[in-house]
C-alpha cells in the first residue's frame, strides 16, 4: 500500500516538473498574475491524492494506468499540421467558419481565422488591455483550487483560448475551439485552458473541439471557465472526438449572473478514458440552464460525466437530459447533482438520465442525485436502462431492412433527441455518421 501511494506521489510530482519546465520554455509572466496562480496551484497538486477507485467521485473509473506512463510537454510541430485531414463539424456557407485552434496546447495563428471587430477571439497572452483585468478577474478564482486536475492545469497555465463578447453583442456565427494533440516522439501531456465571457446582454454560440492527429499515446488534462453575464446567452457545444490512447480528462465551470441562459451540448465520442467534470452556478435570479450529454462508447472504452448544478437564488430553473450508448465491453458513469439551497425558493429542475446498452458486456452506473433544503420547489429526476427490442428489430426487418440497417435506425432515433437540439447542423450530421461506424 505504501509503494502505491509514493507511486501516485511521484507521478503527481513529475507532471508537475512538467509544467515547471513548460514555464520556463515560455518564461516567466506577471500578466495576470499567472506567477502567482501557477505556484499556489503547485503547491496544492503536491499535497493532494491521486484519485483512486477507494474515493466516491471516482469509485467506478480507475485511472491506474496513467500511472504507469512518463508523459511529457509536447515540443512544438505545427508545421506538421494539415487542417484538411481532421474532419470539421463546423463550416458556414463560405467553408471558412471562425476558428480558433491551440495545438498541443500552444496558439496555432497560422491555422486559425479570427479577424473579429468589437469582439476578441485569440489567446491569452494577445488580449487588447481593455479586456485583460476582466479575464485576470475570472482567472483569479483558481487561488482557491480544490480539484487535483484542475489545479495540474493551473500549474502549467502559461496561455489560454480566450473568447469576449462585449456587452449588448450578438455573434450569428459560431466560433469553433479546437484543441488539436498531435505525435510526439514520447507520451504528451497537453493541458488545454479556455476563457470564455459573455458580458450582460451578449449572446454567443461556440463549439469545444478536442480532438487528435494519429494515434498518439497522450493526456489531455482541459479546463474551461465560462461567465455568462446579467441577460446574457452562450450556447456550448463540448465535442470530445480524441484517439483511442488518449485519457482526457476536462473540467467546465460555469457562472450564472441573473436572468441569464447557459445552454451545454456535452458530446463524448473518443479517448480511452474521459472524464468530464461540469459544474453550473446560478448566482443570481431567473436563471436557466440546460444541460444536454450523450455519451457513445465502444470496445473497451471508459467514459465518465460528473454535473452539478447549484442553485443559489429563487426562480432558477433547469433542465438536463444526459443519455448514454455503450457497446462491446465499454462502460459509461453519470452522476448528476443538483443543490436546491434554502434560499432557493420556486426553484424548477427536472434531470433524466437514459442508457441504451447494446451487448450484454456493456455496463453503466446512473445516479441521477437531488438535494434540496429549500421546501417551495419543483424537481423531478430519473433513469432508464434498456436495450433494443427485438420486435422493433423484426419489425424493420420486416419492411426490408437488414439488421445492421435496422439496429442503426434505432440507434440513431435514440440519439436524435439529442442531436436534434444541437445548434450548429453540421455537428449533429458528423456525430450520426459517427455512430453508423462504430455501431
């Protein structure tokens, strides 16, 4: 027991030498008050634990064999990268949507396009003055770290995807984040971070890209901090497509002002483990949010999806609806919070969680989880397990339909109703063939 917890110790300590070395590749930076963040972050990932099956958050996804890997930071080859080989969900009518895109953690210009007027859409250490005490403000939240993996991201925090969108401002288009991890000679470490504010009265739809060129042994460790202000809209779609020897583990905070809406599409197609943590404040009245996930998992895949949402202040509502589609010997985890406080009176939440499983290896845990101390509310949970019906099956068939045909059909149909939400036309169409692949 005592050499596994000095293992733990020491790979914590060498992703941290890591980011040491990360820093100093790009130097030192008072901007911000990086300096200041990066060290208390440090401190924190050294004195914390290793997850480990024997804590709750984490009972059902082992991540034992990341222990058993040296990841280092990735050197840089972005001349390597062709944007025509990835697959793109996003395009507008001219094929040139705006596209912002970090390779391997690091601003790729030459591959983006974000000629943006009265907004900003770059990175971090590139922001206008204007805007730099408002992201060191959001930024600032991180000296207080209470999560090993978002404090490992801090740690190397040396630049970030940043998206502001002035007050009053609507943007038609959707921006399109894409964190790319490409080869290396030796295992990587890409620890991607994104700032996204929306100030009062704004609306903004984007697109969270992640995914990876080859088939790279490597682990994405991501952190996204979004701020929806007073009467403002964000429209999240969070794509995770990564290889198959990829760990991705990713972290969203979302912070609510009053009568906002924050509107999450949480998709988990890839990496051999994932792990999405999302995590919801309301922190002012009238405040909707609306979380939808679906998970589509194969082989031997893990895949895990952790929500909270806290409500803070009367006539919030909610709604989420998280499925899940495993097959093979993979597995998918959902456990979903919802915090009604006291002072959360005429609150309105309602959460379902819905698994279809396709082999009789395949497994999911669902925990669907409210508490609720306030005594004038309207909350609901739920979940269903189940698998394809045979007389579905023979009913297709019977119109001439193949199986294969068949159980796609109705793969699809129970996916739709996420995919049919989706904003952005060309995501739900790349998810769907997708799954006509793997399924």
């Amino acid at each position: 027991m005592n050499t596994q917890v000095a293992t733990r110790e020491m790979f914590l300590a060498g992703l941290v030498n890591q980011c040491e070395k990360l820093g100093e590749a790009n130097g030192k930076s008072s901007a911000y008050g990086l300096d200041d963040l990066r060290d208390i972050a440090t401190q924190y990932v050294l004195a914390a634990s290793f997850p480990t099956v024997k804590d709750e958050e984490w009972r059902f996804t082992d991540l034992s064999s990341l222990l058993q890997i040296p990841f280092h930071v990735p050197q840089d080859n972005q001349s390597a990268i062709q944007l025509s080989d990835i697959t793109m969900p996003v395009k507008n009518k001219d094929d040139l949507p705006l596209r912002l895109v970090f390779v391997n953690g690091v601003y790729a210009p030459d591959l983006s396009a974000v000629n943006l007027p009265d907004f900003y859409v770059g990175n971090l250490s590139n922001a206008p003055e204007k805007y730099q005490a408002r992201i060191a403000d959001v930024l600032s939240k991180h000296r207080q770290p209470n999560e090993v993996f978002t404090a490992l991201n801090v740690a190397g925090l040396v630049d970030s995807a940043v998206v502001f969108v002035p007050a009053n401002r609507s943007l038609d288009t959707p921006i399109h984040l894409l964190f790319l991890t490409a080869p290396g000679a030796s295992p990587m470490m890409c620890q991607p971070h994104c700032v996204i504010i929306a100030e009062p009265g704004s609306n903004v739809t984007l697109v969270e890209d992640y995914a990876t060129i080859g088939n790279v042994a490597a682990f994405t460790n991501a952190v996204t901090d979004v701020v929806v202000g007073e009467n403002a809209a964000v429209n999240h779609v969070r794509l995770q497509r990564e290889a198959g020897n990829v760990v991705h583990i990713g972290k969203s905070a979302i912070a609510q002002s009053r009568n906002s809406r924050y509107t999450c599409h949480a998709i988990s197609l890839g990496a051999k483990i994932s792990r999405h943590n999302l995590e919801v404040f309301q922190h002012g009245e009238a405040t909707e949010t609306t979380l939808n996930g679906l998970t589509v998992a194969f082989g031997e895949q893990l895949s895990d999806t952790h929500s909270l949402i806290s409500f803070n202040h009367p006539h919030g509502t909610s709604r989420q609806l998280h499925k899940c589609i495993i097959g093979n010997k993979a597995r998918a985890v959902f456990n979903g919070k919802v915090f009604v406080p006291k002072a959360a009176q005429l609150t309105d939440a309602g959460q379902l969680s819905r698994n279809l499983l396709l082999s009789s290896r395949a497994r999911v845990d669902t925990k669907p989880q409210l508490e609720i101390v306030a005594d004038n509310v309207k909350c609901s949970h739920g979940a269903t397990v189940s698998q394809l019906e045979d007389d579905e099956l023979f009913y297709l068939q019977s119109r001439g339909l193949d199986l294969e045909r068949s159980r796609y059909l109705l793969i699809d149909a129970f996916a739709g109703e996420i995919l049919d939400k989706l904003p952005i036309v060309g995501v739900a169409k790349m998810l769907s063939t997708c799954m006509a692949i793997q399924g």
